[in-house]
C-alpha cells in the first residue's frame, strides 16, 4: 500500500513538475517580443481592413447619393419639364434659394461629398453628376480618384476612368 502511494505521488509530482522549471521566474525576453511581434502585426492587418472597409463604405454612399439625384431630377424634370431646380446641388454653390425644396437633404449630402460634380445643359435639357470611387485608389499626380461612378439623364450609370468619365461628363453631359 505504501508502495502503491510512493509510485503514485513520484507520478503526480513528475506530471506537475514536468512542465515547469523548477527556478522559472517569469518569462524570457524573446518570448515576450515574439509575442509584441505578433500582437503588432494583427493590429496592422486589422487597421488596413478597417480602412479598405470605410472606402468601400464612403464609394457605396457616393454611388447612392448620385442615384437618388438622378431618380431625384426625374421627378423635377416631370414636374417642370426642366431640370435646373437640381442646378445648385453642385458642391461649390450653395444649396440654399437655388436647389427645389425637395433637393435639400441630398443637396447637403452632395457637398459633403467633395468628389461629385453636377453638370447641366440647358439647351439639350441633359444633365450628367460623377463622383470619384476613393477606394479604387487616389492618382498622385493630381490627387483625385482614379475611379469615378456616373449617373446622367438618359438613365445610364457607368464607372469608369477619372478621365474618360468627367471628359465625357463635360463634354457630351451623358455617361461614357
């Protein structure tokens, strides 16, 4: 019997003391900054997430803001038979006393948005809006947005180059 407790407390103390050292005080210091190391890199990786996550966000609100202007200027457009009422949601013109009542919140909406841009043709009673798409990637030559997303009278939407969406925005006030 005695035997038998001596076999099973050697057993005992060599499981527990196996997997500790018998003079351990703490831990090494290569542990710890391979632990820093690791904790560092997943709160990067996380960050850079967080930020792809809010440019798709901010593209997602562009795109809808410029929609909703255009469902917006057909309803102007059947109620006037003009689509000037929508003129002054541009960002660099102030909303108030120029845009239709009805465009005010979208109004205000679109200047927080400092990449859209309305243009209108009176004579062809056309109208063309853009907004650059931040998280398809901003040019550095001229700081703008490489993507731009494009609404215009004749119901289209297109997404597309800075340049041959705001040239042709310009240019023929529709969409490429």
């Amino acid at each position: 019997m005695v035997l038998i407790k001596t076999v099973r407390q050697k057993i005992k103390n060599f499981i527990c003391l196996s997997f500790i050292k018998k003079n351990s005080r703490g831990f090494t210091l290569a542990e710890i900054m391979v632990v820093i190391a690791i904790i560092s890199t997943l709160t990067g990786i996380i960050l850079l997430a967080l930020v792809s996550v809010r440019n798709n966000m901010k593209d997602g609100n562009i795109k809808n803001n410029l929609v909703r202007l255009q469902n917006l200027a057909e309803l102007i457009y059947l109620d006037t038979g003009n689509y000037e009422g929508i003129v002054g949601c541009s960002p660099g013109l102030d909303c108030i006393g120029i845009c239709d009542p009805r465009t005010k919140e979208l109004c205000l909406e679109l200047r927080r948005d400092t990449d859209v841009n309305f243009d209108i043709d009176y004579r062809s009673g056309r109208y063309c809006a853009f907004g650059g798409l931040p998280s398809k990637g901003i040019d550095p030559r001229y700081g703008v947005p490489n993507v731009y997303f494009c609404v215009d009278s004749q119901g289209r939407t297109a997404e597309g180059d800075v340049f041959q969406i705001v040239g042709t925005c310009y240019r023929d006030i529709r969409c490429p």
